[in-house]
C-alpha cells in the first residue's frame, strides 16, 4: 500500500492543485506491463513544472481511488489509502483556502477545516462516473469552509436569509462593476436582485457585521476618542426642564401672596423666619400657607393624579 507521504506543495492554479508523493511504496507502483500514468511531454512543447505537478497527482489520485474501492473500510490498508489520498489532494484545500485570505482568520484554521471537506469528498467520490476528482471536491471544501465562516467565525450572528441575500448582493456589485467601469449605486443592486433598496443597505451591513467591538477600544488614527467617548449621554438637566415648566404652569394658579412665598422659600432659598420677617407675618401662617400652597400644587398636577 501507498505510504501518506505527499509533501504540502505551495499554492497554483486550478490546473495544478495537487502535488504527487515524493516516495511510494511498490504496491502504489504500476506493474511494467501497464502503461506510464503520467505523460510524457513532447519535444515540441515541454510541459511546465507546475503542470506536471498536477498531471503527476492526477494520475496518483486515480491509481490511489481505485485501490480504495478494492478495499473493505475500516481495514488498516483502507486507512492507509485513505491517508495518502488526503495528504496527496491538501494542495487544492490550500488553493481553495486561498480565496478567503481577507477574512483575518488563521490561515491553519481555514486549511484545516477544509481538510474535512476534502475528507467528506474523498468518501463520496465514486470513480466510476468519469468526473476528475479535483472537480468533485472543490465545491464541498469551499462549501465547508463557507459554512465554517457563516456558523463559527462571526461574534454578530445574522439571519440566514439575510446572510445568503448578501452574498447575492456582493455577486451582484460585481457584476455591475465589471459592466459600468464603477461602482454601482443601492438602486442598481436592487434593481438587479429585484429587491427594495433597504434590503440591499441591510445586507451590506450584515456584511461587515463579522465582530463586535469593544466600546473602549481605542480608533484607528492618533489622537481619535474611543466610540464610549463619542456616545451621548443623557443630561440630567433635562428633567429639571421639564419640572420647571409644569412649576410655572401650576404656579400662576396660586394666589400672589402664595406664589411670592414659594419663590423666596424655593428661588431666594430664604428660610420661613426671613419670609416671616420679609411678609411681617408670623412664622407658623408661613408654614401653613406653604403647606395649603403643596396641597393645591398637587391637586392641580395631572401627572401625579
């Protein structure tokens, strides 16, 4: 059997995805009455070393797949196959990863999760249907690493719908972008998805909706206040606003001897002696004139009542 002994090639086009093993064990070797899997460049075109690469794991892949399906699952041998086909194909989960390098997520963390997808289609790929592997595989890597991104990286969780309408709408920018020579306005992204422009501007802010930021982290730019910093708040100046003006309201309701009292006990903060003494009235007809004052004030007030 084929030892898993691949080594991770660096990033190419879809053409060239793969890489072969290095080393081999005879099994994985073709007998010499069997015809070369890899092909032999002509003299008139020499084939690229990156073209060779793939041509070589191509061949590599279809030799490893059909020894698989002659394997009983969960045999060491099957293990072992299963093992080099995955090292032999992580250069298109490396390729597919690629695309989601703008995303500030680990690039390990990605390739790995798209070795689960390459995983999941190593076990379904059936041979026998004449379809080369790499073209099975790549829509279920990107389709993990996708999902991966929509249920675990984002600390925002957003409506399904509205995260597969944004994908729409991102599809659809570039589209318009590539016909106009522009960027496209709300209107022409709505009117291409059919959709109402509030939709369009609630997906594009679902978009950017990936972290929650910290109210005290410090803004890009020196000298920038944090967003707490630039939060209003709520003046407690305000209530008194409020009351002031339902005061005035209630006070001209008052007799005028009872609304001075109430100023130079409330506004001039004199004390009932000095209004005593300011009226020329006794001390205790103060307190019952302001007492009387307190009972009509609150008859009159709606809110209280």
């Amino acid at each position: 059997m084929p030892a898993s002994t691949a080594p991770p090639q660096d990033e190419v086009s879809p053409d060239a995805v793969q890489a072969p093993a290095s080393t081999q064990s005879s099994s994985a070797q073709p007998s010499p009455d069997q015809p070369s899997p890899v092909p032999s460049p002509s003299a008139d075109e020499p084939m690229s070393p990156a073209r060779r690469r793939g041509a070589d794991t191509r061949a590599l892949t279809q030799l490893l797949f059909g020894q698989l399906k002659e394997l009983e699952p969960g045999t060491p041998e099957h293990t072992r196959v299963r093992a080099a086909l995955i090292e032999a194909n992580l250069p298109l989960v490396r390729y597919a990863a690629a695309r989601f390098r703008s995303r500030n997520e680990p690039m390990e963390d990605v390739v790995q999760v798209g070795t689960i997808g390459l995983i999941n289609a190593i076990d379904r790929f059936d041979p026998d249907r004449g379809v080369q592997f790499p073209t099975f595989a790549m829509p279920t890597v990107v389709g993990e690493i996708k999902r991966y991104f929509r249920d675990n990286v984002r600390t925002v969780h957003v409506p399904r719908r509205l995260h597969e309408l944004w994908v729409q709408v991102n599809s659809a920018t570039e589209d318009l972008t590539t016909a106009f020579g522009r960027s496209p306005s709300t209107a022409e992204i709505a009117q291409r998805l059919r959709i109402s422009e509030e939709e369009v501007l609630s997906c594009i802010e679902a978009g950017r909706s990936y972290h929650a930021t910290s109210l005290e982290a410090a803004q890009e730019g020196d000298g920038m206040p944090g967003l707490l910093d630039r939060l209003g708040y709520e003046d407690p100046a305000l209530d008194g606003v409020e009351h002031r003006d339902l005061v005035r309201h209630l006070l001209v309701q008052l007799p005028e001897r009872e609304q001075r009292i109430l100023l130079l006990r409330y506004y001039s903060n004199l004390t009932q002696s000095q209004i005593s003494a300011e009226l020329g009235v006794s001390q205790m007809h103060v307190s019952r004139l302001l007492a009387r004052s307190f009972q009509r004030l609150r008859s009159a007030n709606r809110i209280d009542a």
